[in-house]
C-alpha cells in the first residue's frame, strides 16, 4: 500500500469520481450557453468589434496614426507585443516545467492556461504585424525565395530570431496543447454518440441522467468532435506513446520557453541604447514573464472557476500555489530592478546613470512608481497565507501585477529612448487613440478567443485530472484498495505496491 | 481459425469491463498468469506501465524525436549558410559572414520546431490517427471511467469464450463479460 501524508490537500474536492470529472467538464460543451458566459462572451466581442475600427484605421492610414515620433520609434505598439509575449509563458511553464517536476496540481490549470498562451503569443504577433505597416508583406520577415536578387533576412538580427523564437513558441504550444486535447475530444465524441444510439451500455448512470443522455441527441457535436478526436481509442500501446510524446514535447517546451523571452529581451539588449544595453535582461524578462503570466492565469481562472462552477477542481490549494510562484517572480522582478540601478551607477557610465536617474525621477516618474508599486510592493502581500487563500485580493493582485507589468515595458522602452543624446530631439511621448484602440482589439481577440474555447473545448484536462485523483484523493483510494480486496481475492496489496503513482 | 487468416472477414474479442486502475492492473497480471492473452487495455487515463504489463515492446517514439532533432539542426546550419555565406553574401563590420554566435537561437529553434512536429506526426501516423478517422470502440465507458480489457479470441486458441469470461470475472470485471466482433 501507498502511503501519503494527511497533510497534503487532495487536489479534488467533495470525493469526485471519474464520472463525475466527465460530468462537470463536459456539461458547459454539451449544453447551451449560460447567462455568465453569454455576457462574458458578449462584452469581448464589443472590445473586438472596436478595436477592429481602430486597427482597420491603421492599416488603412498607416502607423503614423500612433504617437510615435523620430526620437521615440517604439513605445506602446512594442509594450504591448512584449507584454503579450510574457503572458504566454505561463501555459508552457505549467504544462511543461511543472510537468518535468511532477507537480500534480497542475492538471487542473494546464489546459485553460496552455490556451492562454496561444491567444496571447497571437495577440503578440498581431503587433509585429501592425508595427510592419505594411502587414501584407509580412512574409518578407521569413527566409524564402525572392526576386530581389536572392536577398535573404539578416540571420544576426535579433528580429529574425524573434520571427523565428515566436511562430515556434506558437507552432509548438500549438501541438502541445492539441495532443492534449484529444483523449478528451474523444470523451466528449463518445457521450455524443451514446447519446445518439440507444446504447445500453450506460450503467454507471442513473436512470435519468441516461434519460437526459438519450434525450440530448447531438448529431453536430458526435460529428464534429469524432473529426476532432483523430480516433482515439485510448488502447495501452497508445497511451504509453502519448506519454512518451508528452514528456518530450515538455522537454523541448522547457528551454524553448525560456528562449523566447530571452530572445525578445534581446531586442533591446543587442542595442547600445542606455537602459536597454544590459546583459541581466535574459533571466529578468524571462521571470517577469512568467510573473505576468501567472497573473493573467489567474485572473482568467477565477473568472472560469465562477462561470463554470469549477470550484471542486480549481481549488483555493491552487490559488495558493500559483500565488507563492508569483511572489517568487515578482521578488526576482523587485531584485533586477535594483541590481540594474546598482550597475547603471557602478559602471561609470554617464549616460548610462542618467538613463537610470531619469527613468526614476524624470517625467516618466509615475510610471516608474506604477511599476514598482505594482510589481515589487504588491506581491508581498502573498506573504500572509489568507491573502493568498483570499480570491477576492488575489483576483485584484493578479490585475495589479499585469498592470506594473504592462508599466515594466512602457517604462524599459520609452524612457530609454524619449531623452536622446541630443536635448533637441528631447520629447515627451503621448499615445493617441489609435495607440489606445489597437491595444483594445487584442484585448478582444484575446477574451473572444478564450471564451469560445472555454465554451466549445473542455477547460480541465479530464484525462490528467482523472489520472491524478487515484493517487491523490483519499476516497478513491479507498475505491481502489476495496476495488482489490472484495473482488479480486483480497490478493490486491501486492499491486498496489507495485503500482505507486508517486514513484513510477 | 489461424490457418485462413488471409480470407478472415473479422475478429472475435471478449471484454472485461472494470473500474478502477487498480482492479485492472491487478486483472492484467492475474489474466496473463491464468495463461490469457491480453490484447489491449482501454483506459481514460494513462496508467503507468500497464503497456509492459501487457507485453507491448516499448516505443521507439524518443528515437524519432532525437532523429528530427538532428535533421531540424542540420537544416538550420545547411540554410544559414548557404544565405549568408554562399548565396548573398554581406560585409557587416568586417565580420565574418558566417558566425556561429549568431547561428544559435536560429538553430536552437528550427531543432526543436522540427523535432516537435516530426515526432507528434510520427506519433499520429504509427497509431493511425488523424483529422475525421474513425474510431473501433469497445465499449464508450473507457473514456469516461471505466478500464476495457480486451482478450483476442484468436490469441488464445483452445479457449472458449465462457472459459475467458470466468477468468475475467475472477479478477473484478463487472457481470457477464461480452463478445465484440470487429471487423477485419
């Protein structure tokens, strides 16, 4: 028999069976849509429908419709693109990184936060799009044949490793979170087609629930998510595959991950801009990423735990872990900031030590006292364990730390760049509505996409969450152990033992 | 039944149904110590080791993936290159044209863009899977939660198919095992 401390909190609450698991996470694909999700949806898709006007006003005029200027040549557009990046750190830092250090309470957050991070790399991508100008010769930014004289892209420039860190990030988060969709593409395929045959199969149900079943005949949904599904069966030799290409994928995830925010860190860190040329930007960008992004985690989470009633798989233990992940972060954040202070004046460099001064005291001083207090003061407050039990305060942290965090970029790049070498080219950035609408309309793509997802995919990986209820809850355990002790001869301790979860 | 295998139009299987991972890992070795063969187990979740259990030779899938690894690096080093060495060449600061610093995120990504795709597209293919296959389903719980396992009648020759089920039933499977015929 496996032994495990009392101490630890199951990662499903209220005794969950493996039915049950199916139940709740497949009622919100199967039935209509809820009032919640309805206003959810329908605010999103009014953030999109004006942020399309502002962004076909850019395309149609051009990027001299933003704010920037001769001095200041990146500022909200490249903000925005850097602040997206980080955000989709998380899903790949959980569904990998966690899963290479066999953190179970991931399975509960990874898909949702998996597809997080896609929505907002296309988020980001949609900026290096707008910055283009010309957006319809994007394809000039990747190496192909061409009739300029076989003039290929610059492979020195950090912006072609960015083109190529970011469309793998997306490709690979892609395929990631697809392979870990299809056993339950396939759950949801095969209670469509129970629903369709009058299939007596349905013991495990109750009378009415095989009534509701038969009762819902879903024609669409049986044909959509069997092309969906690939045909999956679920047979050993599959699964044992599908682990194997899981646990690679999480492999390659893990380094391809931290490179993509190093990458975009060396945009700016490649340059011999003051407050830009610096060589602690790689790990500072990559946790500020991964802070940013498991505050977007969250937030989202919360509002998905209450819409969709998911309060016995997203539990406060959750919360509470991905609280003292973003309290390491944040700190890590807090102490890169002043290790970049302490060099800018150690170093000797005088226009270095006054990009530093000016960034603190100058005229962007509100947005460098945003920054800190949001992203160095407030996660502290995830020091007290009822803070970080507390949805409500963790709701409004996550906001305030994706605030500092949007304040971060804002203040990296325009301050770095709005006082020149020259006091005549000295400029003081505004942004214009254009700058204000084009962020608006990643904001509605991103919460459209996220909830249409949410509404037609289902947000708890089922599967994962079925395989680690057996080894974490107590009474399926207890299932277990009378599973072999009642039917099996009482011969089932040697199995058990053989068989220990945590160890395999 | 073995000897016309070329003309055979189906097969017969017989399935235990079962409900939880510790009853089936339990039923699988008891089975297969009873002198049955196992011909696979459907589960909704992955169960460690339960594919050795049943004897299924381990999967080469690593291999593949280290394979496209290799030629994603490969293709990366061969296209930088040839751009900016052979092809076009160009005079930056009296560098070199060629330079390995700046070959690395390039090659760091196309190695593991190449490796990811080839290996998931590996994957699809060797369990032949794909957009709109269809599906042999045994028995539609195994998704949900119930453990399917599935004994070929033809594997195990000189056993009748009462003979498996009282097997079966001996280690946990629900009442009344059934038979299922697949088409070949």
């Amino acid at each position: 028999m496996q032994v495990t401390s009392p101490i630890r909190e199951p990662l499903v609450l209220n005794k969950m069976t493996m039915h049950n698991i199916t139940n709740d996470v497949c009622k919100q694909v199967e039935g209509k849509p809820t009032m919640p999700w309805l206003i959810c949806f329908g605010i999103s898709l009014v953030l999109l429908g004006l942020g399309t006007i502002s962004v076909a006003s850019t395309w149609w005029y051009g990027i001299g419709t933003w704010g920037l200027n001769k001095t200041v040549g990146w500022a909200w557009d490249i903000t925005n693109f850097v602040w997206w990046v980080g955000i989709g750190h998380a899903g790949t830092l959980i569904s990998a990184i966690l899963m290479l250090f066999r953190q179970k309470w991931r399975t509960s957050i990874n898909r949702a936060a998996e597809a997080m991070t896609i929505f907002a790399v296309l988020c980001a991508g949609s900026f290096i799009l707008f910055h283009m100008g010309r957006p319809w010769v994007a394809h000039w930014a990747l190496p192909l044949p061409n009739t300029y004289g076989s003039l290929w892209v610059n492979f020195n420039s950090p912006l072609v490793w960015d083109v190529f860190a970011i469309s793998t990030y997306l490709t690979v988060s892609s395929v990631f979170w697809y392979v870990g969709l299809i056993p339950d593409l396939a759950t949801i395929r095969d209670r469509a087609k129970v629903s369709l045959t009058d299939n007596p199969l349905l013991a495990t149900d109750t009378k009415e629930e095989r009534k509701a079943k038969q009762e819902k005949r879903r024609p669409i949904g049986a044909f959509m998510y069997s092309i969906m599904a690939f045909g999956w069966e679920g047979g050993a030799k599959v699964w044992a595959r599908y682990e194997y290409v899981s646990l690679i994928l999480a492999g390659l995830s893990t380094p391809l991950v931290l490179s993509v925010h190093t990458i975009v860190s060396m945009d700016f860190a490649t340059s011999v801009i003051p407050g830009w040329h610096t060589t602690i930007f790689p790990p500072y960008f990559v946790a500020g990423a991964i802070f940013s992004g498991f505050a977007m985690v969250l937030t989202l989470m919360l509002i998905t735990r209450v819409v969709f009633k998911l309060e016995n798989y997203i539990t406060l233990e959750h919360i509470e872990l991905m609280n003292k992940i973003i309290t390491l972060t944040g700190s890590i954040v807090g102490v890169a900031y002043i290790t970049e202070f302490f060099i800018a004046w150690y170093s000797g460099v005088e226009y270095e030590s006054y990009a530093f001064i000016n960034r603190a005291f100058g005229p962007y001083w509100w947005a460098y006292a945003a920054m800190m207090l949001c992203n160095v003061v407030s996660p502290q407050l995830f020091w007290s364990r009822t803070i970080r039990r507390n949805l409500v305060a963790t709701f409004v942290l996550s906001i305030i730390v994706n605030i500092g965090m949007w304040f971060e970029r804002f203040v990296i790049i325009v301050t770095s760049l709005h006082r020149d070498y020259l006091p005549s080219s000295w400029i003081y950035f505004r942004p214009t509505i254009y700058d204000v609408g084009d962020y608006l309309f990643t904001f509605g793509l991103f919460f459209t996409l996220f909830f249409l997802f949410a509404k037609f995919l289902p947000v708890i990986n089922m599967a994962e969450v079925k395989a680690a209820l057996n080894s974490s809850d107590e009474a399926a355990r207890e299932r277990g152990v009378i599973a072999l002790s009642k039917k099996a001869g009482g011969e089932g301790v040697k199995i058990a033992a053989v068989h220990n979860p945590d160890k395999d | 039944m073995s000897n016309n295998k070329l003309i055979k139009e189906s097969s017969r299987y017989v399935i235990g149904v079962y409900d939880h991972e510790n009853a089936i890992l339990n039923a699988v070795q008891r089975v297969q110590e009873d002198g049955l063969r196992v011909h696979e187990v459907f589960s909704p979740h992955p169960i460690h080791h339960l594919d050795v259990y049943i004897g299924h030779p381990r999967t080469r899938i690593p291999i593949a993936a280290f394979c496209f690894a290799t030629l994603g690096f490969s293709l990366a080093i061969l296209m930088i290159t040839f751009m900016l060495g052979i092809d076009w060449p160009m005079i930056i600061g009296g560098k070199n044209y060629v330079s390995i610093p700046t070959m690395v995120p390039v090659t760091f990504e196309a190695t593991v863009l190449i490796a990811a795709l080839g290996m998931v597209a590996t994957f699809f293919i060797s369990n032949n899977m794909g957009p709109g296959k269809e599906e042999f389903s045994f028995d539609r719980r195994s998704t949900d939660d119930k453990y399917v396992l599935v004994v070929d009648m033809d594997k195990n020759e000189g056993k009748s198919q009462e003979e498996i089920s009282q097997i079966l039933l001996k280690y946990g499977a629900e009442a009344s095992p059934k038979m299922v015929e697949k088409a070949a």
